[in-house]
C-alpha cells in the first residue's frame, strides 16, 4: 500500500503559503490588517490567520479569490506575583476558528487585554451567559482553556516555548492542541533559539500525536530596525484543493502541510512530495544540502550531497520497529523545512493508491 504524505502539485492539488500567527493594530502589531494582506501578498503568501492577542475580531472582508484571512486570537496565561517579570512562565495558544465562526471562548469581560484590543471589546462575540473565564497557570488550567477551543472546533497551537521559558515540567501535562511552533520567527529575530525540534519530540514520545509549524509571530513594530523585521521567515505551507476557508481548515487538521523557513529574499526549502511505501519513506524536494530522517529510536539517517553540490530528494528504508518519523530539510544556505510527524499505525489517514 502506497501512502502518499504530501502529494506532487497537480490541477486538483496546490500549495499554499501561510502565516499562521500574526498581530495587527487590533492588539499590540504596527500594521493594519489591511497592510499585512498587502505585504504578505507581496511575498507570494496566500493566507494569513490573524490571531491578536485575547481579541478575535473577524477579518472575512479581507478574503477574495487570491487571499484567505483565518480568523483567530492568541490567548495567554502565566506564573504571577513572581518578583521578576522577566523571569515568569507563561503559556501562549493560539486558536484558529472554523469558516463563519466567530466566537471567543475563555472570555473575561475586564482582564487580559492587550494593546488596542479594549477598542474592540465591543465586537467580541462570545456566550454572554457564563461567567468570566479564570485563567490559571498549570497544566489543568491550559488543558482547560484548549478543551474550551477544541469544543468551538479550532486549530489549536502550542506556541514559541523557547520564549515563554517553558520546559519538560511545563508542558509536558498540556494536552489536546493540534499542532505546535516548531519555529517562530519573530522570536528568533528576538535573539531566542526558537528551533523547537526538541520540544516537538517531547510531545510525540509521550504518544501526543501532534503536528508542527513555522510562523512569523510578526508584530512589525521594532523602531530601530526596518518594520518588517520580524515578517517572511516562518512559513507553513498548506496543500489543499482550494483556497476556500474549509478546504484550508480541513487541510490544517488532516496535516497536510510543511513548515520552512527563509528570508524575504530567500524561500527556503520546499517539500514536492512525500510518500511511504513497504517500510521506505521516498520525497522529492527543491535543491538542498542535506535530508535529515528522524525517528522516536536511536535510528535516524541522514542524505547529504557531496560538497559544493545539492541534491532534490531521497530515500529512506526502515529497519526497525519506529513508531513515528519526521523529516528535515536543509538548503545551501542552512535554512531549514520541516515535514510533520508522520506515526506508522496511523498512516491508514492518507490518502493511499
Ligand atoms: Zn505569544
Ligand atoms: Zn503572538
């Protein structure tokens, strides 16, 4: 049986480029939304989630036959009455909700708002009947609020660790998100190494079966460097039949889609397809530098062209008894793509010949 991971371009399949975790003037970014659709647009991307903070305002205007606007927000919770603020855990989940759903959940009339976002209270939709939702730092206090998510039907992401300073201990009890930031840009323009490989293994050996992606995270709001400074870096790049919100937001939760990375002048490395068949894993990639195939075991390979040249795929045969593998790319210049994780006992979700 042949399972086919990521399939080839073809007239019924197509690529897109998104960034999934952006703000706007709607909470604490610089730009209008207006403007982020225009500059993303310019770099080739397709879609954008808006997801300010703890504000979900809907952006479904901004859609035409070229653009998706996803509509979303980024909630936080974290450590308090820590002497040093700089020094607190917190724990940032970003909610993508489905087509024509445009209700907040884990709603507090007062607390929790960023930036702009008190302009907005007023358009927040959500049940007037409960009462203020508490947040509270623990691992039962964020599975709470992703069940919230969950129940209204997001796409739930589990965002830069690396910046929240959250470790094992942290997130090791949080259950239930879809996917998590493997890279997010604008932390990396931070100065933090938002390279999560490592996090994203944690989750999958403790049998978390989830997804990974790469965003910008852009707030575009650095005075001493140029605006864009912290847009085009991280990217996920969503196979879909079409552009239409549900193609989109199906493709997101059946993980069809890869992560990668670049520069506004530079588009990383691409995944063109990726298939497995009888225990090998065969992909055909834009020209890199190095195919990484990693797996849950002390059993990983590797496929690295001869130096000074590139190479555009390869093939892995597994020996062992892996529960899950996932690849990585490396171009010329080192920037990096990332497929998902793929578990072995549940490819039977792929599309087969
Ligand atoms: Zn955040
Ligand atoms: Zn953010």
């Amino acid at each position: 049986m042949k399972y086919i991971l990521l399939p080839e371009k073809s007239e019924n399949i197509n690529y897109y480029k998104a960034n999934l975790h952006c703000h706007s003037v709607i909470s604490d970014g610089r730009k209008t939304p207006e403007q982020i659709k225009a500059d993303y647009m310019a770099h080739g991307y397709s879609i954008v989630a808006y997801t300010d903070h703890n504000m979900l305002v809907a952006h479904d205007d901004l859609t035409d036959d070229k653009f998706l606007a996803l509509n979303g927000f980024e909630i936080d919770v974290g450590e308090e009455h820590h002497p040093k603020g700089e020094a607190n855990k917190v724990c940032h989940i970003c909610f993508i909700s489905p087509e024509n759903n445009h209700k907040m959940v884990c709603y507090h009339r007062t607390d929790n708002i960023w930036g702009n976002a008190a302009k907005y209270r007023e358009s927040a939709q959500y049940d007037e009947s409960l009462p203020d939702f508490i947040r509270e730092y623990s691992a039962n206090g964020v599975n709470a609020m992703i069940e919230e998510a969950k129940k209204n039907g997001c796409f739930v992401t589990y965002n830069h660790p690396a910046w929240s300073l959250e470790n094992y201990p942290c997130y090791n009890g949080y259950e239930g998100m879809d996917a998590m930031e493997i890279v997010n840009y604008g932390c990396v323009v931070e100065g933090y190494d938002d390279n999560n490989g490592h996090c994203y293994e944690d989750f999958l050996n403790q049998g978390k079966r989830i997804y990974c992606i790469a965003s910008d995270d852009n707030h575009n709001r650095n005075p001493d460097t140029h605006e864009d400074c912290d847009s085009y870096g991280g990217y996920t790049v969503i196979c879909s039949p079409s552009l239409s919100y549900s193609d989109i937001f199906n493709s997101l939760k059946n993980g069809m889609f890869y992560s990668s990375t670049g520069t506004p002048v530079h588009t990383g490395p691409e995944f063109l397809s990726l298939s497995y068949e009888d225990k090998k894993v065969t992909l055909k990639t834009s020209k890199v530098r190095s195919v990484y195939f990693m797996t849950n075991l002390r059993y990983c390979q590797s496929k690295n062209a001869p130096f000074g040249t590139l190479i555009d795929g390869a093939e892995f045969e597994i020996k062992r008894d892996i529960k899950w593998f996932r690849i990585v790319l490396v171009d010329e210049f080192g920037y990096k793509a990332y497929s998902n994780a793929y578990f072995i006992d549940s490819l039977d979700s792929f599309k087969s010949e």
